[in-house]
C-alpha cells in the first residue's frame, strides 16, 4: 500500500508545480483569449521572458527528495516557457515542401523605416542590394519612395506605405484610409498586381493600428483608461484586419497572393487568427528563433509579417539588421506558381 504523502511532500509538490503551471496558464491566456479579453494585451505585446522566473520554482522544493519530479516539472516548465515566447524551428525548411511546377522564385522584404528622411538613399541602395522583387516599407517616407524610384524599383505609396517592385506592375489600387484616421486608427493598406514569370501575382502591403497607446496607460498606472483604452483598441485593431483582407485577398480572389507589412499583431492574437490565420506565416513555417521585428532595449516583439497565400511555397525568411529603425527587415524567399 501506497504511503500517503506527508504535508511537506504536498507542499514541496505545490511549489514545485507552481511555476510550470502558471506558465501552462499563461499560454492557454495567449492562445485562447489574446486580443479577446483585454487584460490579456500586456502578456501579447509585452516583455514575455520575464515568465523565466517562474522555472525557478522546481529547484525550491528539495530537488533531492524528488528527483524525478522535479526534472519533470523543469521539463514541463521549459516547454511552456519556449510556446509561450513562440520560439521557432525551421520544420518547414527541413521537411522541404515541393514546389508547385514552373514556380517563379520570389523575394519579398518586409520593413518598417520608422520614416527615416536623411538616409533615404542609403536604405534604398541597401534594400537593392538584397535582391529583392517586392518590398513594402511601412513608415515609409516620400523621400524614401522617390529613392526606391532611382534604385531601379517601380515604388508607390499610400499613406505610410510604400510597395516597390522590379517587376512589371498591372495594377495600382490603394485604399483611402482617412476613415480610420478619423477613428484615430492608422489602416495604411494598397495592393499592387505584378508580372512575374507570366502570371499575376497580388502583393499586399499593410500598416495597421497599434496597441501601444493603452500600454502606455498601463505603464503609468492608469488602469482605467487602460481597460477602456485596451477595449477600443482591439475593436479599432479588429476593424483594419478585416478591411485589410477584404482589400487586398477578398474570398474570390484565385491569384497567388503575397501580403506583408507591420501588422501590429502578434500571432497569438485572435484578430490575427481570424483574418491572417489561413494564410502561411513566413518566419513561422521556415524560421528560427524569436523572430523580433521590433526592438527595444529590454525586449522584442514579431509584429512585421510576410503572409504566403495557397499555392505558394515559402523557402527562407531571416531578420536583417536594422540599421538605424526600431525595426528589422524580414527578408522571405518564396516559390509562386506560374501559368504554362
């Protein structure tokens, strides 16, 4: 017969647990109710690896006594840690998806120039040098638009948007987004239709809403306006998601689509999931790591996005070095099918 366990070994077994349950708690909240539920905006948009201090708590309940549990516990601990800072494995690039017949090879970088002015030039010349065929730059500067223009792309813009090709454009069609500045929103979305190996492909660039305005609040301790705050921003967010896809890849759409751009979503979300979860996320089928497009001293966040629709096969995505914005470039090599 089983001895039941003392009041220590319950005990040790609650702070051994402790932690690798509030992490498994932690990611269900990300999963399940990110960007539904507003408190959940802070664990989504903020720094996550301070969750590495509940690992901890395994090794404080006597590790000797329990050995077992306690590796278990770590085990389980550090899984939930790696899911919930959605810590990637190229398993895409190593299974190697097969490439739909007579694909055209595409390169697409997605940016956000923090509307740099001064070294237009330079970033232009730099974003050539990749041998890119489609960019879209968000905060993108008119100077840089012209720049783009000079280093052999064909460059549009919108709003903050700029998308960029070296590829025969077909069509033009940005989207006024003055109602949603009126909403106090942001919305920058355009489509461009190119040529490339003889079919057309739809390209769209994005800048949404960020959530940043509330989690100000929240780090002011103003937890009034930040719930109120959080509320409105994640309808407003929701809002330009939707009207973004409609847009750019509405369901009628049977052309092989790229879309990219700073999405202000993180892929826990659930406006992601709703509007943007059907398509292939570049850095979460073949990247490795984090993946954080944006920087801060402390922390990261993968907000910038490069979106594959059916049909096209996504090879590499790597960060570039930011050279001067708060953003990195995600650089996505691509397989799109062509007509015969």
């Amino acid at each position: 017969m089983t001895p039941r366990p003392t009041r220590r070994e319950r005990r040790d077994g609650l702070i051994r647990w402790a932690g690798p349950g509030a992490l498994l708690g932690c990611l269900l909240l990300l999963r399940l109710l990110g960007d539904r539920w507003w408190p959940t905006l802070p664990l989504l948009y903020g720094p996550r690896f301070i969750l590495a201090a509940l690992l901890v708590t395994p090794l404080l309940a006597r590790p000797r006594a329990a050995r077992r549990a306690t590796l278990a516990a770590g085990a389980v601990g550090a899984l939930a840690l790696a899911l919930v800072m959605d810590v990637r494995l190229p398993w895409g690039r190593l299974a190697g998806a097969a490439a739909p017949p007579d694909a055209a090879a595409v390169q697409v970088v997605a940016w956000n120039a923090a509307g740099r002015r001064t070294a237009a030039a330079d970033d232009a010349a730099r974003l050539a040098a990749t041998g890119a065929d489609v960019v879209v730059i968000s905060e993108c500067s008119a100077e840089l638009a012209t720049a783009l223009d000079a280093a052999a792309f064909t460059a549009h813009r919108t709003a903050d948007v700029c998308l960029a090709t070296t590829h025969d454009v077909i069509e033009w069609a940005p989207r006024n987004p003055r109602d949603f500045w009126e909403m106090g929103g942001s919305g920058s979305i355009g489509k461009l239709v190119v040529s490339i190996g003889g079919t057309e492909l739809v390209v769209g660039g994005v800048h949404l809403e960020t959530p940043r305005e509330p989690l100000a609040a929240l780090a002011n301790a103003a937890l009034r306006t930040f719930r109120r705050g959080a509320i409105e921003n994640i309808a407003q967010r929701d809002l330009e998601s939707s009207v973004a896809r409609s847009w750019i890849a509405p369901a009628t759409e049977t052309r092989p689509v790229i879309i990219a751009g700073d999405f202000n979503l993180v892929v826990e979300s659930a406006i992601y999931s709703r509007w943007w979860g059907d398509l292939a996320n570049a850095f979460s089928e073949v990247g490795t790591g984090l993946g954080w497009s944006k920087e801060t001293r402390l922390f990261g966040v993968r907000i910038d996005h490069v979106l594959a629709g059916e049909g096209v096969v996504v090879r590499r995505a790597r960060l570039l070095a930011a050279d001067g914005s708060d953003h990195r470039p995600l650089l996505v090599d691509l397989q799109v099918p062509t007509r015969p």
